[in-house]
C-alpha cells in the first residue's frame, strides 16, 4: 500500500499538469477574453495550489490532513466552476466558485495552525 504522501503527491502532480494543459488551452483555443482570462486565473490557482499540496506532504499533523482536504475541495469547486463554465457552457456552474475561494482560503488557515501544533 502506498504511503499517504504519495498519494498526496500523485494528486498534487495530476492537478499541477492539468492546470498547464488548461491554461494552454484557454490560452491557444478560447476566444472571448473573458473566457480566457477567467480560465487562466482559474488555472493559476490551481497551480499555485497544487504546489501547496506538494509541500504539505513535508509537513504532518492533523491541521496539515485537514488543509490538503480543504485545498482539494477548493480546486474542484473554485477552479472546476470556472472550467465548467467556459469549456462545457454550464453557466450556472460558477455559483459554486465562491465557496471554493472560502474552502481555499481555510485550507491557507489550516496550513498556518499547524505551526502551532509544531512549535516547541
């Protein structure tokens, strides 16, 4: 059985290559402007966030499980709304971007409580 980080890492790596495959796509196939900087954005956090979820492996404790499930959640629902939106025409889909920009955010949160767990 694989240990947990690689797991992590194994997410972290197919979510870090799909937000350049995406952010190539909006850049070199959609032509609204909007669109395309929507979805640029959307892959930039993802991104960023995908690398946020390499690093956590480094790190453990409870507060660093719960920011790898938050940043997880936040991606999909932050970033795949917007995805849903430009690339399958689900409009409504963006409804949820809002709650994943908050899951994102609790996830920093998290990351910085488990210092504290960490301090000695």
């Amino acid at each position: 059985m694989r240990r947990l980080p690689d797991v992590w890492r194994v997410v972290a790596g197919g979510l870090g290559l799909s937000a350049v495959v995406i952010g190539a796509i909006a850049a070199h196939g959609l032509t609204d402007p909007h669109a395309i900087a929507s979805v640029e954005r959307a892959s930039t956090y993802q991104l960023v966030h995908s690398v946020i979820l390499v690093l956590t492996t480094l790190i453990s404790g409870r507060a660093v499980q719960i920011c790898r499930w938050l940043l997880l959640a936040g991606i999909v629902l932050f970033c795949g709304s917007i995805y849903a939106k430009y690339f399958f025409d689900f409009v409504n889909a963006t409804k949820f971007a809002p709650t994943g920009g908050v899951l994102l955010m609790l996830g920093w949160l998290s990351l910085a409580l488990s210092a504290k767990g960490n301090a000695k």
